[in-house]
C-alpha cells in the first residue's frame, strides 16, 4: 500500500458514529466511506458538517500517486457519504449498502464492506444483539469488523463482554486485539474509563 493513501480501494462503513473519527481518518487515508449514526436529524447533520469540512482539507493536499490513484483518492473524497441506520433496520441498512453499490450494473453482484467499525457502541448490552445483525447484514465475505470499546461501568463489565459470546453464536471468528490504556476525558473519571479495548470480528471459515 501506498503510504499516502494506505486504505485507497477498501470500503469503510461506521455504524454509531458520533462525530466520525474513524471514518474520517479514514477518508484522509483513501477509503471510500460511508458514515452513519441514529436517526436523529441533528446527529447526521454534524457528520454531513465533518465530511464537509474534511472534504475541503483532502482538496488542498498534495498527494504522492500514480495519476490514476490520485483520481480514485479524490474521488472517493468528494464522494463519501452520511446516512441515518438504526441498528436492525432493514430498511436503513439496505440504503447502507445502495450507497456502496450505486453505479453498479443491474447484473454485479451486490457488495458489502469491507471492514465495519463500531466504536464505542458495546457498553449496552441491551443493542448487541441488533449490531451484530446490523454487522452480519453489511460486512463482506473477507472483510473484518472492528469494535473499540471501554467499559463505561453502566453494568457488570462480563455482561459487555458478552458480546464475545453472540457474535460466536452468530459464527463470527473473535480476537480481542491488545489493550491500549489512554488518558480518561475527565480528572473525575476512573483511568478503567480510558482503557480502550479491541474485538477484531471475521466470518467463521
């Protein structure tokens, strides 16, 4: 991979995601992106702002590609898309995956993403069961599904990590990836707050 644009031809879809970091780190990284959060007119209405104004930062760079490469990492810029999903929505999640397939021939075969991120979106156990629908519904063959998360100490930290075990039962391969203790957002947190973990989720073979 080109380190200008390490993600150039891999699809990103974020589920719950607030003001999209990931996926906008991911854009700047050449991924083409599909950016999604509640139904909540306000919560897409930020994201529409972020990829707006990181559209405007990718439009001044200047990027080290093959000429061809160059066309597809701007395209993908000017091309990322925000939507609404609700976790377990049919509806919702088939206009996820339009976005993605949108110029496609009637006879391709419709595609899926290729890496899921939801970040931060475990610490109720009450919505696991509808992300990992969610999940199962939009990640591709090959592709991985990444879940950062901390325990926000809202309930028993084994019942978040239950988790584990649905995504098992729903014949996803799980590793949970190396711990990373960061700083808490606030000196009245717990440092447990800023232990961020990961689950790595692909297809069982």
């Amino acid at each position: 991979a080109n380190p200008s644009a390490p993600l150039l031809g891999i699809s990103i879809v974020e589920l719950g995601a607030g003001a999209g970091l990931p996926s906008w780190t991911a854009l700047h990284c050449g991924a083409k992106i599909v950016c999604t959060d509640q139904a909540i007119a306000n919560r897409i209405l930020c994201l529409a702002e972020c990829a707006e104004r990181n559209l405007r930062l990718i439009r001044s760079k200047k990027i080290n590609l093959a000429t061809e490469d160059t066309a597809r990492f701007f395209n993908n810029a000017e091309n990322a898309k925000v939507c609404p999903c609700n976790w377990g929505d049919n509806k919702h999640i088939e206009e996820v995956l339009d976005l993605i397939n949108s110029g496609n021939d009637r006879d391709q075969e419709r595609r899926q993403f290729d890496i899921v991120v939801a970040a931060d979106c475990i610490y109720n156990p009450n919505f696991h069961e509808v992300l990992l629908e969610s999940i199962d519904k939009l990640l591709s063959e090959p592709g991985i599904a990444l879940l950062p998360f901390a325990l926000h100490g809202n309930t028993k930290d084994e019942n978040v990590w239950n988790i584990v075990t649905l995504a098992k039962e729903r014949g996803f391969d799980v590793d949970v990836v190396e711990k990373n203790q960061l700083i808490p957002q606030s000196a009245y947190m717990d440092a447990k707050r800023g232990l961020v973990y990961m689950l790595r989720l692909r297809r069982g073979c």
